[in-house]
C-alpha cells in the first residue's frame, strides 16, 4: 500500500479499511485451511497441537469462524474499500483455502510453486485497495513472493519429511528426495537473486535498494549452498529462518528507499 502511493497525501481511509479487510480473509483462508487439514494435522508432529486436531474447536464452530470472517471481509472492502480489492482478495482466499489446500497439495510435489500465487497476492491486494488499480509495480513485486516462496518451504520441508511422508503429502522431498530438493533450493535462491533488483530496474527503486537487496540475496545463496552441501536436513531450519529475514529485509529496503529518498 505504501509503495503505491505517490505524494505526501495517505488515503487512511482505504489503508486501514483495506488492511482490516485482507486481514480477515487471510483468517478465513487459514481456518478453512485448519478446517480441511483436520485430518493430515492431527498425524504430522508439527501441526498436531492446532486447535482442530487437538479437539479444542469442533467442525460446526470452525465453519461458522470462517464463513464470518470471509463475509465482514468481503462486506468491508466492497463497501468501504473498492470492488476491484474484494474481488481480488476473494481470488486469492479461494486459491489458497480451496486450490491450493484440497487439490494442489495433495496431488504434485509442485504444490507450493503453484499455490504460492495466491500467497503472492498481497502487494496487488494493497495496490488495489489503494488505486483501484493492478499497477506494474505491484505485480513485480508478487513476482518476487512468487520465486521466494519455494527456497522459503522447502528447507521446511526437508526438516520435515518424515511428518509430510507419514501424512501422505507429495511434498518435493518426499517424492524425489533430500539432494533434488536442495538443488531446487539453491536454484530459485539464484533466480531470485535476478528477480529482485526489478524495482530498480523499473525505476520503483533506488540505488539503496539496490545496494541493500545484492548482499541480501547473496546470503540467502549462501545458506541454499550450506543446505546443498549438508549431509541431511543440518542447515535447513537456518535456511528457512533467513529466509524471512530476507523478505522482511526487501520490503524494509523498498519502504525507506521509498519515503526517505
């Protein structure tokens, strides 16, 4: 939202408004997503506590969550924000809790490239709730979540293999193995390194961004190259902790670069 406008002026209205909306249907889509993986959760070690498969909160009361959580977003940003964010936001909340959840993630091992588009969304969702418009800019910068999203769960995965393997989930290294995933780890961590000087190359971006975001990306391809080289899953969580610090990084890099400059 911040990086679409330009001027010294802040539609707070539309921001906050847009963000209490998107914020609701990314709840939505996580309980639909709790709701749907009652089952697989209650088996993997990591997800078994969640409230579901712990019995803390029953199928009726979960439906009931998610269904309102859905309607005040899409009333909130339809009626106080723009149609062009609700539908959007209700595109993505749709891609995430039914594509990705019911279909995508239990038939390929590319579950999470593709159903990473709707986990990419955010920055049109903002642009959209502050323009009205799907702006360049905005798309370039979903293109990086895009790419960022596989290097980011895979080391995830690779910790938990045994968990997605017992559930019966096609994750990348259940189906082809610890080295294949770590390739492809290593691989997108270069290909993001090409795709996030964009902004810069666009002109969304200055210098510092660019200054910022080179070293940035040599880190994350630094921990893929550790993760490649280890003999089973010993850099992975390492891995995937930085790679939230890079994103975080990013977008800190585009906001003062931005605003300040």
């Amino acid at each position: 939202m911040l990086l679409a406008i330009e001027g010294a002026t802040l539609p707070w209205s539309r921001i906050l408004f847009g963000l209490l909306g998107i914020g609701l249907a990314a709840g939505a889509g996580a309980v639909i997503n709790h709701l749907l993986d009652a089952r697989i959760d209650g088996i993997m070690e990591r997800t078994r506590h969640r409230p579901m498969p712990s019995g803390h909160i029953g199928t009726t009361e979960a439906l009931g969550f998610a269904l309102s959580l859905a309607a005040g977003a899409m009333a909130i940003l339809a009626g106080l924000v723009n149609m062009l964010s609700a539908a959007l936001t209700f595109a993505a909340m749709i891609g995430y809790a039914v594509v990705y959840t019911s279909f995508l993630k239990h038939t390929t091992p590319q579950n999470i490239v593709w159903g990473g588009a709707a986990g990419a969304s955010p920055p049109v969702l903002g642009a959209a709730a502050v323009t009205g418009e799907i702006t360049l800019d905005a798309l370039l910068l979903s293109l990086i979540i895009f790419i960022w999203t596989p290097p980011h769960f895979w080391p995830l995965a690779i910790r938990r293999v045994d968990d997605y393997r017992h559930a019966g989930i096609p994750m990348l290294p259940v189906t082809h193995g610890l080295h294949f995933t770590k390739t492809r780890v290593l691989l997108y961590s270069i290909l993001l390194m090409a795709v996030a000087p964009l902004p810069f190359a666009t002109r969304n971006a200055e210098v510092l961004y660019l200054a910022g975001v080179i070293p940035l990306g040599l880190g994350f391809i630094w921990h893929a190259w550790r993760l490649y080289r280890g003999e089973r899953d010993e850099h992975a969580m390492a891995t995937f902790r930085y790679s939230i610090f890079y994103l975080f990084g990013l977008f800190a890099l585009l906001l003062v670069d931005h605003w300040l400059l």
